[in-house]
C-alpha cells in the first residue's frame, strides 16, 4: 500500500490554512482537527465527523523498506505481518478474528517510507480497538516466538508468490529498482524482498528492528469519528500513555540519483501474454515543489484522447489499448514513468519510436491552458471523493502529519497546484525527462524475445523454484510464549463494549416517471458532491450466446463521442466539470454512472442524456476497442486467477448459459461482433421501461426530477432473456488445468445455489459468515494463520436475480495444495454438523454491528438504492433483514448449509503447475483429475 502525496494536493485545491484547533473551511467543506503529543513522544491528531456512529483508528509509523538492511530486505513488510498476530494483553489471533466479529475492519500496509495499522469500528467498539491498537504497537515483542516467526514467514512468501511470482510483469518492479538506483541506496530494493532475506530473518533481527523503530516518538496516531474530543485524549493517554518512547530517529534526507547511461534491459516472463515496456526518469522526492508540475506533466502526455502520447500510440499507430505516464514521488527520491503494455505481438521497438514521437509533438505544440484548466477541475472534484469517509481522513492526516510535520500541510500545496503553469510544466520536461538517461524494461511473453527493444541486455531476478515436500515449510504457530508482562499503572485487560449505536437508514425518496422509468435517491448534504447513474435491466444476460461481450463492447463504445461531439470533445466537456461519466456492463445490467459537484449537476446531467441517446456508433473507435478488449482477454490468460474464475463458472452453468462466459466474452466470441451488433443491442435493450435512476448526494428530489422530467426517451417494449436454471451434472468431479511454473495452486470449490431473490438469500450469506468471512472466516484462521499456506481465503455467493454459485476459493503455494485440498473438502462436509450455537450469536452479532458502517460514503448509499430496485425491496429493508437475522436458530443454519453448501455436491477446480502438482491431487481420493486446458476444454486424457 502507498499513500501517494498527490492525495494531499487534491486535498488541497480548496482549503485554507489553520493552526493546532482551527477549522479549515472555504465554500460548502469543512474539516477540523486537533493535535496533542503525549510525554511519550507520540503525536496524536483528532478529527470529529458524527455522520454515522463509527470511528477510524490510524496508527503511522516513520519506518518502510527504506530503512531496512541489505540482506534483510523485506523486513518492514515482514514485521507488520507480525504486529497483528499476538501481544502481551490480548489473545493470541484476536486483532484478525475479533475486529470483524465486533462490526469493523482492519488492515495495515507497508511502502517504502511508512507501515501503518488502521481500523474502523462501530462505535461501541471504541474502547476495545484502542485496547488492542495499543497493545500491538507497544506490547507485541515479548510474545514473538520462534515458531511464529517460521509461521508467519510462509504468509509472506505466499504473498510475494501471489503477487509477484505468479503474476504476470511481478518482476518488473525489482528490475527497475535495481537498475535505477545505485547499490545500498534504501530504495534499490522491493518493498516484499527477497525470499531468500525472508527465510533468514531470525527472532534476533525481529528484536533488533522494534527496538530501533517502533517506539512512541516514530509514529504519528489519529483518530476520526463519531468521538468526544475530551474524552478520547483521556483515553489516548491511558492506552497509549505507557508505551516507550524509543531511540531518536532521524529523518530521512532526500537521495536523487543520475544515471549516467540509460540502461535497456528485457526480461522473458512465463505468464505475461503480452509485451510490455516501461521507460522511468529519476525525478524528485515527496513534498519537493517541483512535484506538482510533474504530476500534470503526467496528465498532459497521456491522460486524455487529445494528449501527444494518446494520440501517437493508441489513436494512430494502434500499437497499445492504452498508455499512461505519471510522477511516483517517495520520501526521499521520486520517478516519472512512462509505461504501455501492447497488444499480442508488438515489436517493442516500435511502441519506443512511438514515445519518441509524442515526445516531439508535445515538444513542438506545447501545452493548452485548457487543458490546464480541465486538471485542475478534475481534482477539485477528486478532493470531495478523496474524504468521503472517515478512514480517508483519517489517512490524509496521519500521512501529512507524519511526513509533511503538519496535519494541514495540504493548505501549503494548495497555492503551489493552482500557480502551476504552462511555463513550469515545460521547465519540469526539459529539466527531468528531455535528453536525460533513464531505465526502459521490456517484459515479454517466454519464447517472444524478438519482441525486446533491440540491444536490451538481460535482467537478472531471483526465481523461485517448485519443490514438493519442503519441510521447513511445513509449520505451525507453536505454543505460546513465555514472558514476564511489562507493568503498568493501568487494567490492560479487554474494556467492554460501549452502548450499541442504532442503525439508521438513510432517507429514500422515490418518483416513477411517466416514460416508465423508476427513480429512486437519498439526500445527503455533508460533501457538494452528487453520485447518480441510470441502470439497465440486461447487460451481459443479454449476450448472445455466441457473441458473449456484446454489452461489454457496447459499454465503452459509448463514452467514445455522441452525435454532435467527437470522442476528445466529450472527454474534454467531461473533464472542464470535473465530472465522471463511465459506461460498464455487469452480469444483469448495463450501467451509466457519473459523479460531479453538485453545482455542475446540471450540465454534467446533458452530458450523460447525450452519451444515452445520442452514440456516435464511430467505426473507427468500434475498431480500436474491439481490438483493446482481445487485447484484454489475451492478457487474462496470464493469470491463473482469472484462468480459474472464468472456468469455474463455466463447469457451473454449462457451455449454453451465458452466465458460463466472461462479461467480457471469449476471443473467439469478440472476434464476430460486428458494429451492427452493439447497435441493434442498443434498440432491443434501451427502454425506460427496463431502467432505474439512481441519485445520492447533496441535491434535492426537486431538482433532480426537474431534470428527468426533461429527458425526451421514450419507452419501448424489451424482451427479458430467461435461461433454464443449469443442469450441469457434475457434482463431486475434480478438475486440473496445467499452468506451468506456477508458484501457487488456485483453488475453487462451489455448486450451484440460489438467486438473489430468493427469500432466503440473506440467510444462505448469513450462514457462511463463519465459514468464509473475510479474515475471521474458518478458512482464513486454518489455510493463513494455522498452516501459513495463503496470503487469503474467503467464500461467499453473489446476489443476482440469475440463480448464483456458493464457492470457496484460496491461493495457496503450490507445495501445500493437497493438504490445502484436505483441509477444504472436511471443513465443507462436516460444517453443517460443527455450527453450533455459539456460532449463531457471533455471527448476528457481527453483522448487526457491521450495518452501522454499511452506508457511509455516497457509493454505499447509491448501492443501497440499487438493491431497492432491483430486487424490489422496501426502503428500509435493513430493519426487516436484521429482524430475519435475530430470528434465526441453529437449526435454521443447518438447513441453509445441508442444502446449499453440501460438500458432496460441490465441483473442484485447481489451477496450478502441473509437473509438481497433478500427481499429488490425484492423492485426494476424488478419482483421476478431469484435464481442461485454459479456456476450459476438456483435454484428452
């Protein structure tokens, strides 16, 4: 995770400067803080907001991979994976299992300056999540032992494996950092590390790094929420009070480098499916002034259909689907970085002649102010979405504080966005990108090495290889530690729950206009920021069934121009509003959404009426999107993830159901769609008759149904698609899908369920909250934090009107996929006969708290709207399936889980290297694997 400072600049468009306790105002925005720093050296900034009855907890501390040292690279990262297993006064497991059983959410992120902890709770929870924040930040190192330790590093690597190793372009990132900065500088390393650093980690070095890092006075903690200023200092000093300050630490002072040669180097990747290059400039660090005219350097050369690079690479030369340049500034160096990923089969070396071109045009046309203009509207409305929540204030000001030494060091960039110039954009170009040395990367599939820029010389990166059977692997958290507890003047043992905050549901307005069309909105006045979209019965349920991807390509045809405005003009009327307008298409529906401040409504509103009744049906544009989805579907091949999601659905529903496909189809499906097809898509489903709007923000009932009653489309009769439900007969086949080299094994488990408008569909959810809910979730607690075979593990069944699948699903290092398998296949047939009642008063009790948090930001509420319509719910459905919730009983659950979560009816599906792997799952005793290849095809066995 890595809290950019461009999320400070947004904030700063429009807010003014304030001391300790003054409130920061302009316009219809507000934010006030207060900051204190207890004796310990801790600072602590707090931040009232009573919208909603939850509070977020944010603790940052002054120490990422920067600081870490050669050989032990990885190690923040590390001890924050460390941080949330056990501590002096809180049981062993808890911060993962308790937090989301009392209501909340917890996580924690390391970058390359900074690690930070976060927490948001419902209200009543207050004091338990400064009892067990504090107890991990100053009360975890005596608990730490060595079996943990052994445990935890095979987290760690399952993550690097998942997120790097297994994943197309993972190894990028460590070839630009060893190539771009010089040896030992704190940035020439990955933030993850090396495994072979992580395996050597021993109790000493965890030791050795909390001793030197996280003390009190290297870390900044902020609290934001439904809080009494008064008395949570009280309770800040009685929790965190106590812990040691620490030894003094220096900040880090800035480190640019300068390459003295550029350096092409290329690298031949087993799962990327696509070429891809990246060129990355050395630049500036965080809080440097120079940053924020590269950053709208970034935008100008690629963000927009009218930018230099935009129109060279993706609109003339067709080499790429897309291509996007910006500023990553750090604390103390930054890079700009210039990246495009082709289409199948580009030669490298033309998409670099091609940014070569752009350059040159940029160079030689120069810079609109209109452009300038746009940005700038642009962020002011990105500011608004930037703290809609409490948990993102709560990281603006913890970030700012922490490195900017002020919570309102946003008000000192505010002035240096709004002065940047075309003169400064020009001056930052000569002085960091013309001329200047950089690193460029090309990443291409295995076997494709003629598709490297010409001369690249090999990059060197650490492998992995697959080994079966590795016993150190093979670990367990061990017994508990032994220790004498630090004292304190304080009870540190668990507080009790504070008084349980009601749910209110917000306010829901409702119109049915004459043309057919149904609205529905909540008025909420706390930011001028209006959420609103106009959803489509169909989407992809209205596919073809040999043109699967129809809808999807309709979707982005349709913000490529109207009649009366080309695809660049509508994009730039979009951007002078600061508006967003998207077309996507779902597995039911279609959707146009757009977002906007709340004075620009209006004209953002005409702008949406013209992409939904005026498409431009532009030939030339059908063409390149057409192209970039293949390109898309291409590059999903690299993934054995989505390998197993697409496959997984189609061993489900069958080959003749649509919901068996992608919602971005098959290559050969978008193959056969033609321009005819999206426009007769568009006259048989585009009907006010089979559409909702929905509108949620500050804005009045009045002033949108004055807009609506405006808009001249006139209904027409749609004939709504109905599937057989799938007779797929397949229950209790193990499937296997070779995806060699791969460093983990993708599992998924499931049968078919229930549709969302099944009465009992809340309940079915309810009753796999213990199974497969989040991080408390059995499969978490076993295949993560017991075995240490997964970054994650979750289950769950989507909420659609077509009847949906229940499935569990994991990725876990390919070595432990058969005890993985094991552990899966009993915890799902025996789940029925171990719920107990115990699990039925944890799981009411966790839902009905997580409600208090289920509306806050303007998304949540239009989501809330859109389950109104459609499945034609009350207004306050909340009430009526919290009542549901409290009435069930254990034997209620029992039904839900023998029915539809029955293990003997359930299909397997493993993704994952087959020389290493396929022999051991034919060990599961479920009969010989049935071979499919990556499209789902049975092989011949």
């Amino acid at each position: 995770m890595k809290l950019t400072h461009l999320f400070s600049i947004l904030i700063a468009l429009i807010l003014l400067g304030c001391d300790e306790t003054e409130t920061m105002e302009e316009k219809e925005f507000k934010i006030t803080y207060e900051k204190f720093t207890l004796d310990n050296g801790l600072e602590v900034v707090l931040h009232e907001d009573h919208s909603d009855p939850i509070v977020a907890v944010a603790t940052l501390m002054h120490v990422g991979s920067n600081r870490e040292k050669p050989g032990r690279t990885g190690f923040a990262h590390f001890f924050e994976h460390m941080s949330f297993n056990d501590s002096e006064n809180v049981p062993r497991g808890a911060n993962r299992k308790l937090i989301p059983e009392w209501g909340g959410s917890r996580n924690g992120g390391t970058w390359s300056d900074g690690t930070i902890y976060y927490e948001v709770v419902p209200k009543d929870a207050f004091d338990k999540i400064l009892w067990i924040d504090s107890d991990r930040f100053g009360y975890m190192i005596n608990t730490v032992t060595e079996d943990a330790l052994e445990a935890e590093k095979q987290v760690v690597k399952n993550e690097k494996r998942q997120r790097v190793d297994n994943a197309p372009y993972g190894y990028t990132d460590e070839i630009i950092r060893k190539n771009l900065y010089p040896q030992g500088h704190p940035y020439s390393w990955t933030v993850i590390g090396s495994l072979p650093d992580l395996q050597a980690a021993t109790l000493d070095d965890v030791k050795e790094f909390y001793e030197q890092w996280y003390g009190a006075g290297n870390a900044t903690l902020v609290i934001a929420g439904d809080i009494d200023p008064e008395d949570t200092k009280r309770k800040v000093e009685q929790w965190f009070g106590e812990i040691r300050k620490g030894p003094e630490v220096d900040k880090p002072q800035p480190q640019p480098v300068t390459l003295t040669e550029t350096k092409s180097l290329y690298f031949e990747d087993e799962f990327a499916k696509l070429p891809e290059l990246r060129m990355v400039y050395p630049s500036v660090e965080d809080y440097n002034s120079d940053m924020h005219a590269l950053n709208v350097l970034g935008q100008l050369l690629s963000g927009s259909k009218k930018a230099p690079l935009y129109e060279v690479i993706v609109d003339e030369s067709k080499l790429a689907p897309n291509v996007s340049t910006y500023q990553s500034s750090n604390e103390v160096a930054g890079e700009f970085v210039f990246r495009v990923r082709a289409n199948a089969g580009t030669d490298l070396d033309s998409v670099k002649l091609a940014i070569e071109e752009g350059l040159q045009r940029f160079e030689k046309n120069g810079i609109n102010e209109k452009d300038l203009k746009r940005i700038k509207a642009e962020l002011e409305t990105n500011l608004y979405q930037g703290i809609s929540t409490v948990l993102n204030k709560a990281f603006q000001l913890v970030t700012d504080n922490e490195f900017g030494g002020d919570p309102s060091y946003i008000t000192k960039t505010a002035k240096l966005t709004q002065a940047v110039t075309a003169e400064d954009v020009m001056r930052v170009y000569n002085k960091y990108i013309k001329d200047q040395n950089y690193v460029m990367t090309s990443v291409v599939p295995a076997g494709q090495l003629g598709l490297a820029v010409e001369g690249s010389t090999k990059a060197e990166v650490y492998v992995e290889e697959i080994k079966a059977n590795v016993a150190a692997e093979n670990v367990t958290r061990g017994e508990v530690a032994e220790y004498e507890k630090t004292p304190s003047k304080f009870d540190r043992s668990e507080p009790d729950f504070g008084e349980l905050p009601l749910l209110k549901s917000p306010e829901v307005w409702d119109e049915y206009l004459d043309n057919g069309m149904q609205v529905f909105g909540i008025e909420n006045n706390e930011l001028p920021l209006v959420y609103f979209d106009i959803v489509l019965k169909g989407g992809h349920y209205h596919d073809p069934l040999d043109k699967s991807g129809t809808a999807a390509l309709l979707a982005d045809l349709m913000t490529e121009g109207t009649m009366t405005k080309t695809p660049a003009e509508l994009e730039e009327a979009i951007g002078l509003l600061g508006a967003s307008i998207n077309v996507y298409a779902g597995s039911e529906e279609l959707t146009i959404s757009a977002s906007c401040l709340t004075r620009n409504f209006s004209e953002t509103f005409d702008l949406v009426r013209e992409v939904l009744l005026e498409p431009r049906w532009d030939e030339k544009e059908f063409d390149r999107l057409k192209q970039s989805m293949l390109t898309r579907l291409k590059g999903r091949e690299a993934s054995p993830t989505a390998v197993a999601s697409t496959v997984f659905n189609k061993l489900i529903y069958g080959e003749n159901h649509i919901m068996g496909y992608s919602t971005f189809g098959t290559l050969e499906s978008v193959e056969k769609i033609t321009l005819q097809d999206l426009k007769d898509y568009y006259v048989t489903n585009f009907s006010p008759s089979v559409a909702s709007f929905h509108v949620a923000g500050s804005i009045s009932k009045d002033e949108v149904v004055s807009e609506l009653t405006n808009l001249e489309w006139k209904s027409v009769d749609v004939e709504i698609v109905n599937y057989p439900e799938p007779s797929v007969s397949n229950a209790g086949d193990l499937y296997f899908i070779d995806f060699p080299g791969a460093k983990q094994s993708v599992i998924y488990i499931g049968q078919l369920a229930m549709s969302g408008m099944n009465d009992q569909y809340n309940e079915l959810t309810y009753a796999n909250e213990k199974i497969g809910g989040g991080s408390s979730g059995q499969l978490f607690q076993t295949l993560r934090i017991e075995k240490g075979y997964t970054y994650g593990a979750s289950s769950g069944i989507p909420q659609r009107i077509a009847v949906s699948p229940f499935a569990a699903r994991t990725s876990v290092r390919a070595n432990a996929t058969l005890p993985s398998l094991e552990i899966m296949k009993s915890m799902l047939a025996d789940y029925a006969e171990n719920f107990t009642a115990e699990d039925v008063e944890v799981t009411k009790n966790k839902i009905l708290k997580a409600n208090t948090r289920a509306f806050e930001s303007l998304g949540a509420k239009l989501e809330m709207l859109h389950e109104i319509s459609k499945f034609g719910k009350n207004a306050n459905f909340m009430e009526k399936e919290q009542a549901e919730l409290t009435a069930m009983t254990l034997e209620d659950y029992k039904s839900l889980i023998s029915n539809y979560m029955n293990e003997s009816n359930m299909v397997y599906l493993v993704v994952g290297d087959g020389a290493t792997q396929l022999e051991e799952v034919r060990k599961l005793g479920m009969g010989d694997p049935i071979l499919l290849d990556i499209q789902g095809n049975t092989l011949n066995q």
